[in-house]
C-alpha cells in the first residue's frame, strides 16, 4: 500500500494526515489534504489542527489508530 499524496501539493501524508481529514471532512474520503493545506482549507492555524489530532487521539478516536497486525477485531 502506498502513502497517499495531498490532493492539493501533492505531499505525502502521514496517517493522522488522512486520519484528521476523515475526520473533519468525511470517514469516506479517497482524497486528502494535507496538514497545511486543510489549515489554509479551515482558514486555521497548522498549530491547531495538531492539537486537534492529539485531542482526537486522546478521545481514543479510532481512525487514527494506526493500523496495526493486532487491530483487526479490537476495537475499543
Ligand atoms: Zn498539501
């Protein structure tokens, strides 16, 4: 599987990358942007939009697990 690209520069995203634009934009997106283009997309701080993905993260969101060997059937 290969890293997906930001629809908008072309960067290769990270998975909290695609994990914050499902997110925010929609679980069934098959493109993305990437940190500092859904910044300039929200009109936001890039700053904010990693708290955002710590806050999601420490909710204990699921799309932002990272997927794992052992993450199939275990889902909190
Ligand atoms: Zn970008």
């Amino acid at each position: 599987m290969t890293a997906p690209l930001c629809k908008q520069c072309g960067r290769e995203l990270c998975h909290d990358e695609t994990a914050l634009h499902r997110r925010l934009i929609g679980k069934e997106s098959t493109e993305f942007y990437c940190l500092a283009c859904l910044a300039e997309y929200f009109d936001c701080d890039e700053k904010l939009l990693r708290q955002k993905i710590e806050y999601f993260k420490s909710m204990g969101c699921t799309l932002f697990k990272e997927p794992g060997p052992k993450a199939e059937g275990n889902e909190a």
